[in-house]
C-alpha cells in the first residue's frame, strides 16, 4: 500500500512526463512532416496555374527534347547557350500547354486516339512539319508517311534479337512516344484556337469602315514643330504631374513577374604586356623550328597550338579562317612571322609545306584483309593482289573475303574532317587514294591487316594543301589573374555597402554599372556566363545587401553584386518608373508649349511664317501596321494618320496633334481610292473575321491567358 501511495504522490509528475514525451513524438512527426513539405517545395522549379512541377518532372521534359534532337540532327552534346535555349523553349510550351489544357477542361474538349491516328494517317496536319519528322516526308506528295514509322518499328521488333538494333529500337520508339505525347497537345492547342477563331464576327458597318481605312489614302501639306524646338531645361516638371501621368498609365507600367534592381561591378581580367611578350617568345621559338626544317607534327604539338597538325592534303575551307587568308601570299615552304588575329585574340605562325592540285572526288573499292598473324594476313594480301592483277573478279573476290567490294565515293569534306588525321591507318588510305591512278591497284599495309584498294574514278582536280598552324589564345598568366584578384578582393573587403562601392570604385579603377530589369528567367547576371549562382543570390537577398565577390565568365572575370530594390508583381512603382514617365510628362509640357505657336494661324504657310517645318507626306492611311512616317521629326505618328482619315479633300486640322516627335497640322490636299477596290460586304465581313482569327492563331490570346496563369518561374534555383 505504501508503495501505491508513493506512485500515486508521483502522479503529476509521471502526467507531465508521459505528456512532455507525446508531445515530442507528435511534434517529431510534424517536424519531418514540415520537413518533408518543405524538401518538396525546395525541389520546385516552378508553378503555372498554382500546380506545381518538380525539377525532377522538368528535367524530363528537356532530356525527351534534348535526346531527340541529338538524335535527329547527329548531335552528341550541346552548347551552355543552345541548352538554355531548349530549357526556355521547353518551359514556353509547358506554360502554354498548361494554361490551354485548363481552358479546355472547362469546356470539355480533349484529343481521342482516333483523332490522333487519323491526323497521323493524313498527314497533312501542319504540324507535323513542326516536329523533326522530315525523314518521314514523302518527297513526291510532301506529306508525312506514317507507314514509313510503321516498317520501320516492325522491322526493328522482328530483330531484337540483335542487341544493336534493340537499343535502336528502343532510342526510336522513345523519340516517337514523344512525337505523338508532342503531336497531341499540339492539337489540343489547335482547337482551341479554332474554336476561338470561330467565335469571331463582323457586321456591315465594321467591314465599310475597315474597307474605307485600308483602300482610302490621303496627300497632305503638314506644319510640324519638333519636340526637340524645346529644350528639356525650359520646362518644370513637378512631383504632381509625374504621379499623375504614372496614373495615367499605370497599365503600361504592370508587369507579370518580380523584377529586381541590381548595381555590380564586374571586371574582366585581361593579359599583361609581360603576358603578351612571353607568348611573344614562344611563337618566335616555334616559327624559328619551322623555318629550319624541324618535324611539323612535333613544332605543333609542343608549341600546345589549337590546330592539330594534319599531314593529309585538304582544301582551304579546313583550315582556320586568318591561316587560309595567309597562304594566299606565301610561297611552299614559307613560314609567316607571328601575327594576331583580333576577333577570336590569337597569336599565330604558318608554315606552306605543300600545294598540289588532287581530286575533289575518288570513286574506290577495296578488300580488308586480316589473319591468324600479321604476317599471314600480308600473304593473304599479296595472293589477292596477284589474282586480281591476273584478271579474278575483284567482287568475287570481295565476297569470298565475307565484303561486298562495292564501289563508294570519297569526297574532300570527308578527307578534310580533321578527326580522320589522328589515324595513321587512314592517313596511309587518304594517301595512297590521293596519289593513286583510275584503275590502278595498290596493296596498302596498315597497323592490323593490308586492304587491296582500286581507284575507279576521280573528279574535279582541286587545289589542296599541307599547312603547319601554331594557333595560341592571347592569354592572361596566373600571375596576372592573382594580381587582378588581390586587388578586386580589397575593393570588395573595403566596400561593404552599396554606396561605397560606388563611391570608390574610380579610385580602384573599376566601373559601377546597374540593371533594373533582372528577372527569375534570367541565364546570367549583366549577361556574364556562370553567374547562376550570383543570380540565386539576387533573388535571395533583401535590398542593401551586397554579395561575396564571384569568379564567373570563362574564368576570367571577377563580379560584385548589389541588390538596390525588389519590384513585386504587378505594378512598378513611380519610383522605379520615374524616368519614363518624365520624359511622357516632358514631351505634353512641349506640346503644350508648341501648340501655342499654332494660335491664331489660318493656314499652313501662317504656320511656316512661325518657324514650322512644311512638307507634303503622300500616301497616308489609317493604319495600324503603317502609320504615317513623318521625316521632320523622324518618328512615325499613328495619331497623325487616325486625324488625317477623317478629313475630307481640302480641309485642314482644326487644332494641333500631338504626335510622337512633335505637334502638327495639316491640310488635306488630295484624297482617293486605291484603283480597282470595290466594296463587297460579305467578303469584307470574311476577311475580317479571318484576320481576326488569324490574330489568334498567332497566339494573341495565349498572352492573355499566361498573364492571369500566376506564372512561378524558379528554374535559376536549378540551371
């Protein structure tokens, strides 16, 4: 019983303890859960509509597009700006699927198999023109041939077997899953659009007066007065009349997406005049080597040149641009002094060692001979040889050997491909072609085995050349780039603030630029290459922060970066704006002080009396694509064109236009039809409505529907 009690006078204690322990467990389970939720969020690349996608889910957006356009244009890789570009385009089409999709939802519409089996059948969908299938294109109709996919797929099924032709069909059926996935939400974008286009209608009046704006053009004398007859120092702008004007038009000042002011300081570090001298030097070594005969191969290579030296005649599109340019002037045998090729920063030396006219084309055949040993392939080799020349037939030959001995064609792009110049093998064919006669038979040996080779043909004797390249980057050392970087280092180190970096950056010798429109689908900061992560750092910063110092561009350039201000979606502020909306301000403060001038005047030579500039524009219409070109003020002027439709021949403005360049008024001075229109309501009213339809197939809509989507884009987290 004492015991009992003793447990029980630890009740609350025990209570506390059992629930500080629940507690823990339940909030150990909300702690991962928050965590999990806060991974999943991390590993967002973005969001369209509120539904959310994954760099995980993105990333296999742009393989499928990656891998099939390696596979459809040869490619192996590609280049930082060309993945860019894919991921871009990748994302535009996401975005915009996404956005249609949700809009056909509501209305029910969707793709059937069927659909997609019939457009395919077709063929004539102008869409699959889209879409890299021009292998597929029938040459005689122009249309796509899907019994072409179709053989070739079952044809690959039925071999399998073989392990080369079952990773080619699995590279080809995962090319064309994407093509149909793609094929099908093409469409899907097409109806709607086609229902769209189909909403749109005209009347009578309408069809009149767009028949009227775009077959009725006007001559006209006008009076301009140029904006530029005011100087911007005369005229007073005050704080009321910018937010003014910035009511005016905030709409033009709203964006979809945060923008970010930046200020940096970015410098490039550049070679030294010791740099340049050392790399001086070393070129003068290497064009000394040739110029006395050295072994080009071995000047070359250990001159480290950018361009391999290549012992195999080739033409003149194979060497680089500034060498092909310099053997125009040399004799064989001839080594240039060093020279600088500017425009890509080189130091180079050139050595002519042949020029022989070869052909441009050789027709050849041959048979591979190999064996047990080297040696029996070479007698194996010499029997060939001996029965040929004794009158076998070299195919039958060929076929007995397990090779068809059919006759192919080499051409100088291949010979020129300067990968083939690494191989001594190929070198001994190229060779041996080159010099051989038609018809002559020749028993090369190479490093495995021999090939019996025959020229049958040769075409076009063209000019071809053996030429040593010593091409060096005009670089700069390591001791250059630590100088540059201690002394870029200090400027940060000593400049902690926005401000200072300003204020002193003259003193170090650098250049504080600025940029008020970076925004989240930006590739770089102040477009220097491998600035991903200093544009992580804008967009993770608050305004007054500076960033660490970042060594980005191709390894050559040092970076700081300063956030100044963050603009959030929707509308910029008068502050961010200021500059623009003054100048709006400025240019209706100039009207009003140039339309003043017009006061009184009756006609236009009144106005010429006054100092305005007279001239007859023709051909005026109301247009929206082609508004009157006015060479006074050289602007165009939409409003000029709109008030000259509606006068008649021989009336004049009754006040000034304000116009883009200047204030104006005009008289009409002839007024016609464009010979050979009538009006036709109907076919107005057609074309009208196509025009409008044709709007939308250009994707005028698709803006609209991007700008209400709530577009996230996060991809600089990731790329």
């Amino acid at each position: 019983m004492a015991a009992i009690g003793k447990i029980r006078s630890w009740g609350p204690v025990l209570v506390g303890v059992i629930g500080i322990a629940l507690f823990a467990f339940i909030a150990g389970d909300l702690w991962k859960s928050c965590e999990a939720t806060g991974n999943q969020q991390r590993q967002q690349v973005g969001s369209v509509l509120g539904n959310k996608i994954s760099v995980q889910d993105f990333q296999t957006l742009v393989d499928e597009r990656q891998e099939v356009m390696k596979l459809t244009q040869g490619r192996d890789n590609l280049t930082e700006d060309e993945l860019n570009r894919l991921r871009d385009e990748v994302w535009q089409f996401y975005s915009i699927y996404e956005v249609v999709k949700d809009e056909a939802d509501k209305l029910g519409l969707t793709v059937t198999d069927e659909e997609l089996e019939n457009v395919l059948k077709e063929g004539t969908n102008p869409m699959l023109r889209q879409l890299p299938l021009q292998q597929f294109i029938n040459p005689q109709t122009q249309r796509f041939d899907y019994n072409q996919v179709s053989y070739l797929l079952n044809m690959m099924k039925q071999q399998l077997n073989n392990p080369e032709v079952a990773q080619q069909y699995e590279s080809f059926n995962t090319f064309w899953k994407y093509i149909e996935k793609t094929l099908r939400q093409y469409l899907l974008i097409s109806k709607y659009q086609t229902l769209l286009g189909a909403c749109q209608l005209s009347n009578p009046i309408s069809a009149k007066a767009a028949f009227d704006a775009q077959t009725t053009e006007s001559d006209i004398l006008l009076a301009a007065f140029p904006y530029t007859q005011v100087s911007d120092s005369t005229v007073q702008v005050t704080d009321a009349e910018l937010k003014a004007k910035y009511n005016e038009m905030k709409e033009a000042f709203k964006t979809d997406q945060e923008i970010r002011e930046i200020k940096y300081v970015s410098y490039q570090v550049l070679p030294s005049a010791s740099d340049r001298e050392e790399l001086m030097k070393e070129m003068k070594t290497a064009a000394d080597s040739l110029a006395a005969g050295a072994a080009p191969a071995q000047v070359v290579r250990q001159a480290h040149s950018q361009v391999a030296f290549n012992s195999i005649p080739v033409t003149r599109s194979a060497l680089p641009t500034d060498a092909a340019a310099k053997i125009d002037s040399m004799s064989v045998g001839q080594t240039s002094a060093p020279f600088e090729t500017r425009y890509e920063n080189t130091l180079n030396v050139v050595k002519l060692i042949s020029k022989q006219q070869l052909p441009d084309s050789i027709e050849y055949r041959m048979i591979q001979v190999g064996g047990a040993t080297l040696d029996a392939a070479r007698k194996t080799a010499d029997s060939i040889l001996v029965a040929v020349k004794g009158g076998a037939p070299f195919d039958t030959l060929a076929v007995k050997y397990g090779q068809t001995g059919a006759k192919e064609w080499m051409t100088s792009q291949v010979m020129d491909n300067p990968q083939y110049s690494t191989s001594a093998d190929t070198k001994l064919l190229f060779e041996a072609m080159n010099n051989m006669a038609v018809n002559e038979l020749r028993n090369v040996e190479l490093a495995q085995g021999n090939v019996i080779l025959q020229v049958t043909a040769r075409k076009k004797m063209v000019d071809k050349y053996v030429v040593a390249v010593v091409k060096r980057t005009i670089d700069f050392s390591k001791q250059t780039y630590s100088d540059a970087y201690n002394k870029f280092s200090q400027y940060v180190s000593e400049n902690k603030t926005i401000d200072q970096l300003e204020q002193n950056a003259e003193k170090f010798g650098f250049r504080m630029m600025e940029n008020s429109g970076v925004t989240s689908d930006a590739h770089y900061v102040a477009g220097i290459r491998g600035t991903r992560d200093a544009l992580k750092w804008v967009f993770d910063s608050k305004p007054g922060d500076v960033s660490e110092l970042y060594e980005c561009g191709n390894n050559d350039v040092l970076l700081v970066v300063g956030l100044t201000k963050v603009n959030p979606k929707g509308y910029r502020e008068l502050e961010s704006v200021k500059d623009a909306v003054r100048q709006l301000v400025l240019r209706d403060k100039k009207f009003e002080v140039l339309a003043k001038k017009f006061d009184g005047l009756k006609s236009i030579e009144d106005a010429k009396a006054q100092g305005a500039i007279v001239d007859t524009v023709k051909h005026v219409m109301f247009s929206t694509t082609s508004p009157a070109s006015i060479s006074a003020t050289n602007s165009q002027e939409p409003a000029l064109s709109g008030a000259v439709s509606v006068l008649k021949k021989g009336e004049m403005s009754k006040k000034p236009i304000k116009g883009n360049g200047g204030a104006f008024m005009f008289q009409v001075l002839d007024q016609r039809q464009r010979e050979g229109m009538t009006f036709d309501a109907k076919q107005q009213e057609l074309m009208l409505q196509q025009q409008q339809a044709m709007m939308i197939n250009r994707g005028m809509f698709l803006q609209e529907l991007l700008r209400n989507a709530n577009i996230e884009d996060k991809r600089y987290l990731f790329f």
